[in-house]
C-alpha cells in the first residue's frame, strides 16, 4: 500500500506502519538466523527483502502489529523451508551461487534437512490441531512472549502454556 493509496492524511501513518512492519521483519530474521558458521548462502537481509515482497503482494496481510508479527513469522518460515528444500534438491549440483549481502548470514546446508523435517512434522501439527500449531508459529517462530500469544490467538496464557508443552511433546515425537 502506497501513500497515494492512503491518502494524504494516512501518508504518516502508512510511512510509521511500514517502518515498523520492516523493522519486524529484520528482528524476526535476525531470530531465525543467529547463531549460523560459514558457508551461508542467505542472510537477513536476503531474508527480510524476500519477505517483504511476499508480505507486499498479499492484500491480506494483516496491519494490527501483533498479528502481523505472527503472519510474518509464517511467511519467513516459508521461505526458509522453500530454501532448504531447493538447497536439499541441489545439494551436489555444485552450481551454486553465494548470495554477498551485508548482514548475518545462514548455512541453510547445515540445517536444511532438519528445517524441511521440522516442516513435515509442523504440517502434520496443524492437520492434528491447528491451535498447537499456532501456538509453535507465534511462540517459536515469531519470537512472541506466552501473554502476546495468548492475545494474538484471544486465549488465557495458562492455555499457551499448556497448548506449548502438548506442541513440543507432539513435534519430538514426529521428528525422532
């Protein structure tokens, strides 16, 4: 959404929105990423910029920062699995190309068996409960505190805790 689409008096909204919504997805990318060796073939920014373009295309996505946060956590998690599957896919190919961007990097090689079985295992989560599932997106993925998850998803954060214990016990049972 551009200012034009706004008009002139939501201009500064929409201009502090975007700031935000950009600074979110920096600070989720820089979660989903610590901690990586050499090697990397994407970083934060690759990350966050390929977020963004999904994030800007979708007319849905949501502009309230608790559930963007969410949404977001979403779509780098996809992203991040799409990666690891086409890395997997061409992992002797030797035809690879680094990506030189500016900031942290990843070794998606390293963990791209576990991100895509993590997935699966995710997948099959959410066809079990779709709120368990939830619970993993915002709690793991987007970073959230068990009080923002319990507003995000408008449950009581004993109900996070509990959903969250349930989630991890069902997700190493999947993955063993």
């Amino acid at each position: 959404m551009s200012a034009r689409d706004v008009g002139v008096a939501g201009a500064a909204d929409n201009a502090e929105w975007v700031a935000q919504a950009y600074a979110i997805l920096h600070d989720l990318a820089r979660r989903h990423l610590v901690g990586e060796r050499a090697g990397r073939t994407l970083n934060t920014t690759a990350l966050v910029h390929e977020a963004w373009l999904a994030l800007a295309g979708d007319a849905g996505a949501p502009r309230e920062r608790a559930q963007f946060h969410a949404y977001a956590a979403a779509t780098m998690r996809n992203i991040l699995v799409d990666h690891a599957r086409r890395r997997l896919a061409h992992k002797r190919g030797g035809d690879q190309q680094r990506l030189e961007l500016d900031e942290v990097e990843i070794a998606i090689d390293d963990s791209a068996a576990e991100l895509v079985s993590l997935d699966g295992a995710l997948e099959r989560l959410a066809a079990f409960d779709a709120r368990l599932s939830r619970v993993v997106e915002l709690r793991f993925f987007a970073g959230l505190s068990v009080e923002q998850t319990a507003a995000v998803l408008d449950i009581v954060p004993r109900s996070v805790v509990r959903d969250w214990a349930r989630a991890r016990a069902f997700l190493r049972e999947a993955m063993a």
